[in-house]
C-alpha cells in the first residue's frame, strides 16, 4: 500500500498551479515536502490528502484511485494535520482527541484506551479536561497531532499527512513531535510533511521533494537532494552544506561588513 501521485496538474482557470508531479509515499518512511512560499507544497498536500481533486492525472492509495474511495474508509486509512487547527465550539481537549475516532466502529472502551495513548505520546494528558480554547498555540497543535494519530492508531500500514506540524511548538516539543514521527514511520506508517527547516529535514527524512513554480525538481535522499546548487536553485540563498562527524549542517552565507 502506498500513496502515489500520477502525473498530476492542477489549475484554477488559466492559472497552473501544479504541472504533472509524480511522487510516491511509502509506508515506513517519512517523506518531506520542501520549497519556497507559492511554490505549491500546499496545493500538492490538499491533492494527497484527497480535498482538491487534480485537474489532471490521479491520486492513488493502494492502487485505487483516491476519488473512489469512501470518505470513512479513507479516513481509517489516512489522517490529516492541516495549519488551521482553531474551533468555535466548546470542546475540552479530549473531546477535541476523540473526534479522531469518529471513521471507527470501535468500542467505547477501544476508543478511550486509543485517545489516552494519543495524548500520552504528545505530552497533552495534563490538558485533557481544559477547554480546547484556553490551550495555547503549541498545545492546540499538539492536541491535533493526537487526533490524527488516534485517527489511524494500529495496523499499519497507514499514512499521517501533515502540514507544518510543529510550527507552534517551542523546541523540546518540536524534538517530541519529530520523534513521535519518526516511531511511527519505523512501525510501518507513510509519513508526508511539509517542513520548512532545512537541518530538520535533512536529519529526520527519508526522501525530500524539492518544489518550485509549481514543478517538482528534484526528488531523493536528504544528501543527495539538499545540495549547495539545489538549495540556490529553490530557495534563491547561498547555503554551506558542511560535512560534520556527527552529519551534515546547512548554513547560510552571510557577508559580514568590516567596521
């Protein structure tokens, strides 16, 4: 089972988005998406995830294309953590956690064991019985990640998709969630997740996608697709990629001035 993208395009009206991008998600790995503001990361997720359909070529998982899936069949197979992880209505935590469950004929039992593991994992059991609302934004962020873990808990494999997930978070948090995602890409999860940190994805990917004006340019191993001239090529910086004994770091060229 993976998720595969099949020569996809997408436009809206005259305007191309996304020109026939290929690429595939594979369980036990996480896969990152990379590349400046308007480039299409987001486009391309919502594409995956099944919430804009191509305007050409297909989106597959387990070779079935997506556009004929269930909706809860899909949803036991795939969950999705998107940037927008505000609400209006009066939930508590858990609540918020529990809705994950909502694709499953689960037992009620089944269902609290799976939403207490969840918040255990992310570190958001303190915070089980506030009001969602009072939450700050990093523990907004990180009640989300529980629901869509608890969405596609067990039996991989499965598929998280998520965008930006730590953008909130303050560091030894960002390090916990990174880590979660890396523990359930080994149980055999696919794992795709936009990033902007270079250094992140370049310790924590397995395989990372280069995006620009829309066009996939490159596709592969952190080392070989996190280059000097990729790096300028995408992001229109200077970057060092300096050789360490302990792994590879990327950072920028800056010109200091002489006083």
């Amino acid at each position: 089972m993976s998720l595969v993208a099949k020569s996809v395009s997408f436009s809206i009206g005259t305007h191309l988005l996304l020109s026939d991008i290929s690429l595939t998600v594979n369980p036990g790995e996480v896969h990152v998406l990379m590349g400046k503001n308007g480039a299409g990361k987001s486009t391309l997720f919502k594409l995956l995830c099944g919430d804009l359909p191509p305007t050409s070529g297909e989106i597959h998982l387990s070779g079935k294309s997506i556009e004929h899936w269930k909706k809860k069949d899909l949803a036991k197979f795939r969950s999705v953590l998107t940037q927008d992880f505000e609400l209006q209505f009066p939930f508590s935590t858990r609540e918020v956690v529990e809705l994950g469950r909502s694709p499953h004929n689960s037992t009620k039992a089944e269902n609290e064991k799976i939403t207490e593991e969840s918040m255990s994992i992310t570190n958001t059991l303190h915070v089980a019985n506030r009001s969602y609302s009072t939450l700050s934004g990093g523990e907004k962020q990180r009640a989300q990640y529980s629901r869509v873990l608890s969405q596609v808990w067990g039996d991989p494999p499965k598929f998280l998709l998520l965008d930006e997930p730590t953008s909130s978070m303050d560091l030894p948090n960002q390090m916990k969630l990174l880590q979660v995602t890396r523990h359930m890409a080994d149980q055999g999860y696919g794992i795709l997740l936009i990033l902007h940190d270079i250094n992140t994805a370049y310790q924590f990917a397995d395989k990372i996608s280069l995006l620009r004006d829309g066009k996939l340019v490159v596709t592969g191993g952190a080392a070989e697709v996190l280059t000097e001239e990729n790096i300028k090529q995408i992001f229109d910086v200077e970057m060092f990629v300096l050789k360490t004994p302990k792994g590879n770091i990327i950072i920028p060229k800056l010109i200091k001035k002489d006083k």
